[in-house]
C-alpha cells in the first residue's frame, strides 16, 4: 500500500470542525481561526523523538494520545481552554496499521476535549511527532510561571513519580509494573480541568514534565522567589514509595520527569476555595511546601534537609 | 562544548518581542498572543528533514533562512502578514557554529518581516526543522484555494523552475549553475508584498512548492473548475529554457518543485489593478492562462497541447 501524503491526510486526519473560531481546517496554504474578543490564544510546540521520547515498539495509539496529551498539559498549565491543533508527521514508511492506530489515539484524546485537528504536514524521515496546541484564555488571567508570591502554599495534582518508574520497568531497570503504572507513562491525563479552575486561583504554574525539582525551580526562577518543599508530603503511588526504600533515593519521585501533573502556587487566601473546588477533581490535589525569599529550592525529609541526587532529564547534557 | 536545551534557547533563540500582540514570547509553558478584532490569525506547518528536504552539507544559515521562507510562503499564499513563528528544533547534536549559522539565517528573513519567534522545543534526535508560522489577514479577506472563477486569468510570479535546475545541480545530474541559481533553491525569497496586494485582487492563491502543475491542480480541484495555461508564456530564466530544450523536456519547470513563487488568478475587472499594483515588485508577475469549465487542467506549447510527464515531488509515492 503507497499511500501519498494527500491520501493519508484524507484518511487518517481530516475530520469535520468542531470549534467556534476555525474558520478554514485542513486542506488549504493555511489555516484560519479567529480567536474573539477579550482572549488570548495560547500555543505551544513539542516534539516526540523515536528512541528518545519513546521507544520504537510504543504502541501507536498510546503515542497518538500521548503526542497530544504533551501539549495539551502545557495549555493546562497556563490555564488555557484546548481548542485546535497542528500536526507535523515524520513517517518512515507508510504503515495503515500504525497510521490507524495513532490516528484513532490522537483523536481519542481530542474528542474527550473538542480540540480540532486544522492542519498539518506529512513527511518522510526517522519517525516523530511535532504538535502544536491552541488554546484559549481570558485576557489577563493566564498562568504563568512569574507570578509565585512569598507565602503562597506550594500543591501538585494527582501523584507523582509514577511515570518515571514506569519508563524505568520499560527499560528493564526494575521488574515489570502493572499496566495502570504503564498508563501513566504512555497515557498521560492532561490536568485541563484543574488548570481552569486554576486560572482564579493560583499566582503561578507549571507542568511537570522534566521532573518536579526542576519545573518547580523554573517557578522560582521566574518569580524570583525561593521555595521549601516538604518530602513527606508528596502524593506518591504504593510503588513509587516502596521503590524509593528498596533503593535509598528518596528523591527519585522529585526527579522523576513525564508526570505530566501540575504544580502550582496559591495565596493563603484561596487556599479554602481551592479545596472545595479541587474536590470536584477526579485526582489528588496536594500542598506539599511554601514560597519563601530564601531564593532557593529546599527539600525536608523528616524535617531534615535532603539533597537532590537524582538529574532530571535534560537534552544534551 | 555541551550546552543544556534550556541554555541553547537563551543563546541562539531568544530575542526581545516587536510585533503587537504578543504578550508573552519564549520561557513559559506557552506564548500569549492578542489577535485584534475584524483579524484573523492564519497557521501552518512545516517540516524539514535532512537528506529529505536538504542536504547534510547544506550552509547552516541557508537552511535556517528556507525553514522560515517555506512557512512565510504558505501564509503569503493566504495573503497574511507574517508576525510570529514557532520552532520545534530536533538536533542530533550540539555544535555552536551550526548554531549560530542556523540562528543567523532565521533571524535574517524574520527580522526582514519584524516576525518574533515567540516559543519552539530542542529536542535530541536525527536532524529535522518544524516551524510553525502566524499571521494575520483582515476577516473575510484571506486567500482561498476555493475561489477560482470560470474565465479568471492565471498569473504567476517570479520564474519557474530554478530552485527545481539547482536541485539537479546539487545532485549533480546537471553541470553546477551559477551562485544565483542556487540560491533560488537555498534561500527562496517568500512573496509577502505580493499577497498583501493580492488580497483584494485575487481569486485564489496557492504557492508553489510540489510543482505549478500539482498545486495549480489543487486550487482547480478546491475552486472545481478547469483550467488551461499556455506553457509559451511561463516566465523562465535562460538557464531553464536551455535545459528543458536540451533535454526535450518541455514540461520541466511545470513539474520541478520548490520554486516558492505564489500562482494566483484574478477575475478580469482586476487585471488593470493589478497590473499597475505588481509594478513595484521586484519580480515578474506573468499571466499564464485562463480559468475554464473543462474540468481539467491542461498546456498548450506553440498552440498544441503537451502532456505532463515529468512528476511533481510527492512523500511515499
């Protein structure tokens, strides 16, 4: 079978428009979308690598999801509603089995969000992924990470850690987990709710998906602020709590990447509003430290201070 | 030297925003962009892959330059004005002067346009450049594929064919052309000027990047009309008409790709604007045939019709 990239779009990628604003989808020089008055569009890009950010024998509708999930839990951090997206395809070969399969896993999660599919590109090369999100937001009440202020109570949704032990019985390095650890590796849940209910919450926010210890000082950075992180506190799986006795690195969770949860700062004074509005959540929702003017990233462990071991993950370094 | 993802952003790619509308550039989990009212934000995407697109021996500024010249022209298609780019960079690994080099040559054609590269992703893996470019183009004016009319004229800018001759030439199928051929293929010039005024005088617009052939064939197909184009009239430069005489290959320049160069059409009560509209172009602007109902597009060579046999590029086929 010797699909063209004009076929494969057809058949795998286009889909009728579901979104106000998109006014031209697939199939033109461009895109057109109008974007109403009072929001601001958020974007973000990424990129999934083979035998970088996945491994070659990945199932391709968990990598359909995944693909999407990446880029829908940065617009979640920023407090951003999904609405469309772009994808840049770099095919090996043409594979109808595969091409269904990352096609019916992408759109699983675009579905579960009304995103729409409006454009893209369909090349021939090593296998990966690029998708850029858009999202919108109201004026004036995005998230960003600059915005953490001395005080502010420091929370994590749902557990942590969880993904990076899962890539680890992946590789071999620990005994195999059970298929819902490997969910939380391959089929990340984009926190999009949450970050809504954030957006007149929190001071600031971030995704976590190069580990907790180092999107969290990105925080700090951006906001000049430094910050105590209580290890006792952090949502963390049976697994994850046991792995980390067996092997005596208590920071494992902290920089353990592909969590894909949020982290976020809040100011005393919606800390009671946001634990009504987090029950409604179907994940935890946990304060696990405190902004400070120390200016930098502490870790207490029965209230003694722990260093970070542990690298998270980084390109080219 | 062994520079972080987080680090190569702050060296290489990030400058201080100029367009409006950009509330937020590189740093965060997403940029923030503000679309004025009665404007509407075109989007596309593309990849480029080495040994695909370019050659690995490619200038690193030159290929910076064309990542940006190929999206720059699918929004010139559109008649938008170009005012922010994303770039999802996939390096295999870290050498500064390429860089630098790829860095300088993006910024050279952005900063011709006051476009602001406002987020992007460096990720580790074969060498491959997806940019996404934004514009903007009042509502209801945008270039269309959809709005050919029966009788309109075709026009075409620039000459054909050249980027297609230097391809040859860098695959050394042809004697190696001139340092100006080359940079046809290397460093294509987008047509922005040229869809900004084509706004209000075309029907429908398309670049050409598969070959005239193939993407005039697209805007028939969308606009569901005929076509004819005198091959008589297609602007060539010496270089190509020698091949394509040499060669008896009539029809080289109709199916060589990459040429960059918008063809559009234009009802006939805008031809007199147009033309006094396209003499501030620096390059040609030729009208090559007629819009008809025939249902399919075909050449006429010394009044004789000619059949395409050369192929346009296609991925997989």
């Amino acid at each position: 079978m010797a699909l063209s990239e004009f076929e494969i779009i057809k058949q795998y990628f286009t889909r009728s428009t579901k979104q106000p604003g998109c006014e031209l989808g697939v199939g033109d020089d461009c895109a057109l979308l109008t974007v109403e008055p009072g929001m601001q569009m958020a974007v973000t890009i990424d990129t999934l690598v083979e035998n970088v950010h996945f491994f070659t024998d990945v199932d391709a509708q968990a990598l359909g999801y995944k693909s999407l999930a990446v880029s829908l839990s940065d617009l979640s951090a920023m407090g951003a509603e999904p609405r469309y997206a772009t994808l840049a395809l770099t095919l090996p070969e043409v594979n109808a089995l595969w091409l269904q399969g990352f096609s019916d896993g992408f759109f699983e999660l675009a579905d579960q969000y009304h995103l729409d599919l409006i454009g893209g590109d369909i090349t021939r090369g090593p296998l990966s992924i690029t998708i850029q999100a858009h999202g919108v937001v109201p004026d004036g009440q995005a998230l960003l990470r600059s915005g953490a202020g001395i005080g502010d109570l420091i929370y994590v949704t749902g557990v942590i850690g969880d993904a990076g032990l899962a890539l680890k019985s992946c590789r071999g390095d620990v005994q195999c987990c059970d298929p819902l650890m490997l969910n939380r590796l391959h089929k990340p849940e984009p926190r999009v709710e949450a970050g809504l209910v954030l957006r007149n919450l929190a001071s600031a926010c971030v995704d976590i998906s190069d580990g907790l210890a180092a999107d969290l000082s990105h925080v700090l950075q951006a906001s000049k602020v430094g910050a105590v992180v209580n290890a006792d506190e952090l949502p963390l799986s049976e697994a994850v709590q046991s792995y980390q006795q067996r092997n005596s690195q208590p920071d494992f969770a902290l920089t353990a990447g592909e969590d894909y949860e949020l982290c976020f700062t809040v100011p005393e004074k919606n800390v009671k509003q946001l634990e009504i509005s987090s029950r409604n959540w179907s994940y935890p929702c946990t304060c696990i430290g405190r902004i400070d003017n120390s200016g930098q990233l502490s870790f207490l462990k029965n209230g003694q201070r722990i260093e970070i071991t542990g690298n998270s993950y980084q390109h080219f370094s």
